[in-house]
C-alpha cells in the first residue's frame, strides 16, 4: 500500500529539514511518496532538494491570494493552496498531510498505513504533542491542539487535524471539488461527516508540534487572522441569521473553550502544571480567536 505524504510549508527552513528528516528516517517505512509544494515565496528549497532527492518538491510558481501574500490571512491561503497542490499531485492508495513544524515519530508511516488497513474509516486522524517546553508555546498548543494531546481513547470525533492525517484515497476523490482551488480541513471534513463518512482518532499516530521561537503579540494576531478564516469556511454553509447568532455570542466563547480545555486538564492530569502556568495567555489567545471569528460571521470574508 503506497503513502503519499503532502508536506505543507509553513515554517520553511530548519523546520521543513526537521520534518524531511523525520520521514526519510521512517522505521520499516511503507512505499512513500513525499511531496513538497513550494511557491515563488519560499527560500532555500534548492539546497533541501538536493539533499533529500527520493521526494518530490513540487514547484508551483506564483500563487495569486485573495489577501496580500504578506498578510496574515495571505499567508493562510498560500498554506492552503500548497496542500491543495500536493494533494492533487498524490498518487499513493492512502494520502497523509503533515506541515512542516510537525515532527513524525519514528513509527509514523508505519502506523498509517497499518491503522488504515485495519478499519474502514476514510479519514484518520493522530495525536498531536507539544515539543516546545516554552509557556507560549504550550499557550498556543493548547488553544490549537489541546483536544488531540495523548493520553485518549481512539474511536471517532468530530474533528482531526489537517496537521496529522491520512485519508483513503476514495475519501479525497469524491471531495475533490471541495478543495482542487484551496484546502479547507473543515469544508473537507463536514463534506465527509455528511456523506456518511467517519472521522477516526488514534493515539497511535504521532506527531511533535515544533514551533519556533514566538512573540505573544504577533500570536495575538495569528489567532485573530486565524479565527476570522475559520469563521469564513463556516459562513459559506451557514444561513445570514445564523452567522449573526454566532457572532453575537462570540463574547462567551472564550469562557466555553477555556472550560472545555481546563476539563480535559483536569480528566488526564498529565501536563496540567503547563496549562496553569499558561492559563494568562491561553485566555487572551482564545479572545483574539473569539473576535476574529466574530468578525469572519459579520464579513464572511477571511
């Protein structure tokens, strides 16, 4: 069974050499087929090119965003339209997308493919760590991974993380016109769940967030560009009154999401310390979230 593994560049540099290395290092690694999607922006591919030539760096030129490239939101849509490209670019039975700032455990590949092959799920999703022993950084993963942290029970959920997952290639065949322009992971996902479709969680497959070094206000800024295109995927399938509803009640959802986190805290214990310390930052992340949300129902715009 052949895995093709859509590599999104986020990061770039020592954090894509890091992930490269983590895949072409796979224990009894399956039949692989890496690809990196790159644009006219992204530096330094030659030299990586080179030095991992078994994968596929896959130019794609200029890519024309909606937002300035430069922008936050710009910066969104380029992510977007590089996993768009691989995707389209996969040939593999089982097809996996994994960005750059995450590092796959040594078994990763392994896994995949064993996990797929056991269960008639289309889409399956991994756990998602923190490798960073940084407060900001454990801000930022709990706001964004903090329900996909190990330990859990596998089974189904209504969300996987575009950052660790592998379809079936069917899966993303009959979703194809959702994401041949731009790859949303929760158009893609709803698509699926409605089509009868399960989304399925593993702690089995692994990844390590490893984001560099960070500044709390340029996070303050990510997770307002961040909620705000989250709230643009919703809004395209939500009826106007709805997205008023929500956006008038974006004022509680920080209070709901810090809830939901600290329960998960509380249930599993395991890195509750971390998210204590973090608790300041985490509740200002998810209020630049809230009002960027807020503000993509009004609009409908990213």
């Amino acid at each position: 069974m052949r895995l093709s593994v859509v590599v999104t560049i986020v990061d770039a540099g020592d954090a894509l050499e890091r992930c490269l290395t983590a895949l072409a290092t796979q224990d009894e690694a399956p039949d692989l087929d890496v690809i990196v999607p790159w644009d006219n922006t992204v530096r330094g591919i030659d030299a990586l090119a080179s030095r991992f030539a078994a994968f596929r760096f896959l130019p794609i030129g200029t890519v024309h965003t909606t937002r300035p490239g430069e922008s936050l939101a710009g910066q969104h849509e380029l992510f977007d339209k590089r996993r768009a490209a691989g995707l389209a670019a996969a040939s593999g039975d089982l097809v996996a997308i994994l960005e750059d700032r995450s590092v796959p455990r040594a078994d990763w590949a392994r896994t995949s493919v064993r996990l797929h092959a056991a269960l008639p799920h289309a889409v399956i999703g991994g756990a998602i760590l923190n490798g960073r022993d940084r407060t900001l950084n454990w801000a930022v993963y709990f706001c964004d991974f903090g329900r996909y942290q190990r330990p859990f029970a596998a089974g189904p959920r209504e969300w996987v993380s575009d950052v660790n997952v592998a379809y079936k290639r069917r899966a993303l065949e009959r979703t194809r016109g959702l994401w041949r322009e731009r790859y949303h992971e929760t158009t893609v996902h709803w698509a699926l769940r409605r089509a009868g479709e399960t989304l399925y969680l593993s702690p089995d497959l692994v990844v390590d967030q490893m984001r560099g070094s960070l500044r709390f206000g340029a996070l303050l800024a990510e997770r307002f560009a961040w909620g705000r295109v989250f709230a643009y995927t919703r809004a395209r399938e939500t009826p106007l009154a709805a997205r008023w509803a929500r956006a008038l009640l974006a004022p509680f959802l920080p209070l709901l999401l810090f809830w939901r986190l600290l329960r998960s805290q509380i249930r599993t214990g395991v890195t509750r310390g971390k998210f204590f310390q973090a608790s300041p930052a985490i509740i200002a992340l998810l209020i630049a979230w809230s009002l960027g949300e807020a503000l993509g129902y009004v609009t409908g715009e990213s």
